[in-house]
C-alpha cells in the first residue's frame, strides 16, 4: 500500500515530535552532567561553561570503578550462559521430537509472566539455604534463568525458520545434531542471536532489584545500584547526578549504537540466506 504525500508528512511529524520527546531529556542529562556545580539549579540551561571534572569527582566519590565492573562481570556471564542454554534449547524445541516438548516449552513460557517482586523472597532464602547470597552467583543465575524464557522463545523461533531441507541433507550426510547445530544452523543465525545477547544485556545492566536483595558487600554492588545510593548521599548535587547518570548508561549506549546495525537485522531480517 503507498502513502500519500500528507501521509508521510503526517508520520514524519508523529514521529519527531516522539524522538524529541525521547532525545530533550538525555540532552538535558549531559548538559547538567558538565554545568559547574554552583551554576546547576536542577532545570534544563545550556551552561555558560563547561565543567568536565564532575565525571571525575562522581568516579572517586562513588566507587563506581567498582560497581561498573561488578556489572560488567554479571552481564557478560548471563549474556555468555543465555546465548548457549538458549540456542541448544531452542534448538532441540525447534528441530527436534522427543516426549513432553511442547509441554516443557509452555511452562518455560511461563516464566515471561512472572515478575521479579512475585519470587524475589523465596528465592533469597534458597539462595540463603545453599550459601550464595551475596556473590556474583546470586545474580548471576536468577538473571539467567529470567532471560532464558525469552531467549529459548526467540532462539526456537528463528530455528524453526531455518530452511529444513538443509538440515535434512546434513543429516543424510551423517552430521550429528551436535555438529548440525554448531557448523550449518548457528552460523546464518548470527544475526539473530546477536540481536537477542544486546536484549539480555540491557536487561541485566539495568538489573535493581535483584542485587539490592541479593548483595550486601559494596564490592559486589552493580552500576544502577551503586547510582542509587550514590543519588541519595548527593540528593541536591544535581551536576555530579548527571554525571553518574551518564557514566552508568554509557556502556550500553556504546554498545547498542555499535551493533545498531546488526540489532536491527536481526529484528528485521532473522535468518541470513547466506
């Protein structure tokens, strides 16, 4: 179906004026990140100069050297974890038969409708129960296990996509499932699963309440959670906030608009035909 010339201005406009709804704040975040603490009142103003040593001062002052590698170590082995269990879940619902599949896949559905509030204290005192309170364990797993819902529904989606007479010749041919998975099925799918790892990395970044239960010691703290603190030590110091602010959401800035290509491809396109 084609547009019209009105059409397409009238979408264009809908859609700047949600960009700029989006954008106006952020801008606003690191304008107030770099106003010189005596000239920042909290509003949106374009500061008369700029005032780079709030990031330094908010990295000393808030241990958040710390904190974003506490992040960095809990994201990455959740996104390493989920992106394997995930593709041989998926692919063994996708592509293969064996007694109780559909069943076992609804009920790992199910863990897309439970939110962190309704488990979040029976699964400290397990947790408490085994010893691994207050580790990298104890956020480790439950993100994990909260991602793979998602992930093995995204993965089995893509798999069942795949063309089957390729995976039927490569099993004529004497591939093993193993084998068939890793060397003919997962290479296309790159895409796909690179756009599911940037997904479960924004979730687990942005992780709160987990590791406010989970963690006690500050070493063990993540960047959200050190933020919050940090907010309310220097609930009126709205120049070193910003700067925080901006510092937690860096990384995942950085990464999303690295891979913003192959996120939209594999949101988009899913299974490469080559």
């Amino acid at each position: 179906m084609r547009l019209s010339r009105t059409e397409k201005v009238v979408n264009q406009v809908i859609l700047a004026a949600f960009a700029l709804f989006a954008v106006v704040p952020l801008i606003g975040v690191l304008l107030s990140s770099i106003t010189p603490a005596k000239q920042n009142s909290g509003g949106f103003a374009i500061p008369k100069t700029v005032d780079a040593h709030n990031f330094s001062a908010a990295w000393n002052r808030g241990n958040f050297s710390s904190y974003l590698l506490s992040s960095l170590v809990v994201t990455a082995a959740v996104v390493l974890l989920t992106v394997v269990l995930a593709t041989f879940a998926g692919f063994a619902f996708a592509r293969m038969r064996f007694p109780g599949s559909s069943v076992l896949f609804y009920l790992l559905l199910l863990g897309l409708t439970l939110p962190t509030e309704a488990f979040i204290i029976p699964l400290y005192f397990n947790l408490r129960t085994v010893g691994l309170t207050d580790s990298y364990w104890a956020l480790i797993l439950p993100q994990t296990a909260q991602s793979l819902g998602f992930a093995v529904f995204w993965m089995r989606n893509q798999f069942r996509a795949f063309p089957g007479d390729i995976i039927e010749a490569a099993r004529l041919d004497g591939s093993s499932e193993l084998r068939l998975l890793w060397r003919v099925v997962v290479p296309p799918s790159l895409p796909p699963i690179m756009t599911m790892a940037v997904i479960v990395t924004m979730w687990t970044w942005n992780e709160f309440l987990l590791p406010l239960v989970m963690v006690v010691s500050d070493s063990r703290r993540t960047a959200p959670l050190g933020l919050a603190l940090f907010q309310g030590q220097h609930l009126t110091e709205y120049s070193l906030l910003a700067a925080a602010g901006v510092m937690v959401a860096l990384p995942i800035a950085v990464l999303f608009f690295a891979l913003q290509k192959r996120f939209i491809n594999g949101m988009v396109g899913g299974i490469s035909s080559r």
